[in-house]
C-alpha cells in the first residue's frame, strides 16, 4: 500500500451556515491530496497531461462522520492499494489534527483517457512508479 | 416516487482545464436540485432549519459518464424514494439537455439533527408531505 | 446603456458561518450575468471562444452592503455603458428580491486577447451588436 | 508595515478552461493569507468571533496580469500598512515562486461588527497587536 498524508486547513471559504465544511469541499482536499501523493513520488499531474493522458474521476464517494470547522487543521491520509489496471483507486480519510477524531473517508475511482477522452491503458511509468512503491513497502 | 427535474447552466467557474465541470461542482447542482423539489412541494429549509431541525449529508455519491461543457443547459432530475426513517436517501440524474445524453448520475444520504448535531427523528411536517407525494403518484 | 436581469437564488454551497454568502462568490454571481446579458443579445461566449477570442478579466471590485442569506432570490442588474474599445466594462448592481434591498455592486474589466493571452481588438461582431444595442436604447 | 508571505499552491478545482486560476479564486487565496498573517501575530479569527467581533469585508479588489497555472506555487505577499479605524485595508500581491513573476494584486477592506452585524470598534486586543507589529518594524 502506498500511503501519504496531506495536511490543509480549513478557512471560512470552505464552511458553512452550520459552521461545518460544506459536504463537496472534502472532493477538493481529496484532490489536493492525491496530486501531493503522486508527487512525493515525483510524478506531478502536469507532466502526466503533457503526455498526453488524464485521469479523470469516474466515481466519487464520502462518508462524513464529524463536521470539520474553520481553522481546523486536517490531516488527509491518502492510500494507493492496488496498481492501476483499467481504473485507479485511491481512498481517503480525513483526521482532524487537534484531537485525531475521524471527520471523513472516501474514495475516488480514476479512468485513463487521452486527450480526446478516449480510454487509454495507463501511462508505463507511472505504472511502474506506483507498483515499485507499493511493493517496497511491503505485504499489505 | 417522486420526482422532480431543476435546470441549470454550466458557467466558466464550474470548468476545469479539461473543459468539463470538475467533479465535485455536480454536487453543488445536486444540492440546489434537492432544495428546489423540496420547494416544489412547498417546503423551504430555511423554514425546516428555524424550527431546529438540520439535514446534513452523510453519504456523498456521484458516478461520471461524460463531462458537461460550459454553456451547457443541465436536467437534473431529482428522485426519492422512500419517506424518510432515520436517513433520507435522494438520487440524482444529470442530462445535457441539448441532446439528452444521460451525464452523471449520483445520491445523497442525509441525516436528522437538532442544531447540535445530535440525531433526532425527522420533522413529522416533512415526513408527512413526503409521504403523501410519494403515495399520489401511485405504485412505483 | 445595455442593461440586463439575470435572476438566481442563494444555495447552501454559498453561504458562510455568518449565514451570509461568501465575499468571492459574488463574482461567480457576475459571471453567470455577464454570460446571460450577452446571450440576451444572441451572442454566446463559446461562439466568441470558437472564433479565437477570449475576454479575461483583468480588474474586478465588489463592494458589500448587506449579506445575501440562504434561499434568497437575487436580480443582478448587468450594465455596459460604453461599446468596449481595449478593454470592456461591466458593472453589476445585485438586489434581494424580496424587499428590492441593494447588497453589492461591482464592475469587472476585461480584455480581448487570442488564445495565446496576446492583446487584440475586440471581435468585429461583437462591437457591432453592443454599439447597436447601446444606440438603440437612448441617449443614457 | 506588517508583512507576512502565505505559500500556496495552484490545483484543478482552482483552474478554469483557459488553463488559469478562475477570476474569483484568488480572493480565497487572500482570505487564507490574511488568517495566516493574523495567526503569525498568534491570532486566531475563531477567537475573535468567539468575544463577539467580526470582520466582513466591505470592499474587495483585485488586478490580473498574468494566470496562475496548475501546479503554481504561490506566494502571497499580505500586508497592513496602517492600524485599523473604522475599517481595516489589508493588501495583496500574489507571485508565481518558479520565477518571481507578478500574477495579480488586489485589496480587501473590512469592517468590525457584532453579531448582528452592526458596526462596532475594532477589538482593543487586536488594535494593540497590529500597532505594535507596524511599529516594531521600523519607519515603512
């Protein structure tokens, strides 16, 4: 499993009436997150598309337990379990960093298409990239 | 059933570089589709919200098909089910309507709360009116 | 003057923990106008974007009187005073319907560039249908 | 003067189709750096708002030279030339960090009011703070 964490904060733009982070703005930490997951591994997103390929969500998901509040300090882990095939998986949950509870999970399913929005088998080298990390990590 | 469709418009600050809406704006359009059905049928959250009663998300869903355009007329047909018990479950499909292509479809969870965020039965107003319009439409 | 009402109404999505709509997202309020006032005119931004001209804006100011709250219904009233020449200005007036209350009003500025961001003329046509439209009305 | 730099970075959810931030985006890199600049003074909003005071803007700008692109990093120059009267004016120049170039400039005013949104004077703490912070660094 390739895992990362991401930290962010939340500001009054992201927040609510009822002083919680707005149900859609957690899909914009998620992808916040995972374009910092592929960097630390060096990959950035730009170079990916300058390739020519996307990689354009195809499924989103959240779960929300607790409401995160203006100028809480979030601490987004972000989890790669699988080498990409057709599709990507990549999983989120979401701490709060104050007390550690647990605010969201989620996950995002990602397709390969090139420009035109063709499916397209997913670029070798972040294939590679990926598998390397998750095998060095371990059994899980 | 019920069913209610709200129109919408795709603008520039709901597009991404790939020129499509990025993922997460669909909820935003699934959030004023909800309000206006419930206004449909005569409710207003304002009102709900005044007398103590809050129906924040707790599931978020949304599976892509094909990414609508700036400028894009959109039909979001709005859908529940079932009245509402402990949760209230609402399903969405969008539909570009200048040729009736079926773009994202998706659902939300929501929950009852008083403004603690303690979980309360569903307002007996709502539950009834929701109820007689999902019987008046017949069977389904 | 060409003048226009472009109508919308304040969701969730825009109202902060002071129950009032965020400062930024007036603007998006300005776009969905502009976009609508030009349509209103026949005249649609793709079309204009297709030709290989764009209309960044280059200053935009709000000024805030009064909070818009949740399920308010806004009018913006949409002004061009002047055909444009190197750049064009908008201005917005925003009330809420529901006791003509005047909350913001703003302008933006734009220029016409090519696809590239290089400065050119403002498209032919689209001078023509604004000189016409502004003549048409008077002598305001 | 205060100064304080808040370091930010260029995702999807901020880019519009031209491939730029989109116009409104970055008043919500202003409103980060200005709670990031008060919290370099160890204040917090949340503190402020919980003894009764808040601080809406009454007056937003911004000027736009170049676009900010995908994966930008951003650096935000926030300052407060003059200690706060009846409204306080914070300034902004966002530079792209690859090269130092100028992207935009812009300003926001703000007000002090209770919770009902009536005008009051600025929080005693808060004057001191900011006077000393302006004084602290000298003649500018």
């Amino acid at each position: 499993m390739i895992k990362f964490t991401y930290k962010t904060k939340v500001y009054y733009k992201d927040v609510d009436q009822m002083g919680v982070v707005y149900y859609n703005r957690y899909y914009e930490y998620f992808e916040a997150a995972r374009t910092e997951l592929l960097q630390s591994m060096s990959i950035d997103v730009t170079s990916i598309e300058n390739e020519g390929y996307f990689l354009p969500v195809i499924t989103s998901h959240c779960d929300y337990k607790v409401g995160a509040n203006f100028e809480d300090i979030l601490l987004v882990n972000t989890m790669i379990n699988k080498p990409p095939k057709a599709t990507m998986r990549i999983d989120y949950e979401i701490y709060r960093s104050s007390n550690n509870e647990l605010l969201v999970t989620g996950y995002t399913i990602h397709a390969f298409t090139d420009q035109s929005g063709k499916a397209v088998k997913p670029p070798k080298g972040l294939v590679h990239i990926l598998k390397s990390n998750i095998q060095s990590i371990g059994s899980d």
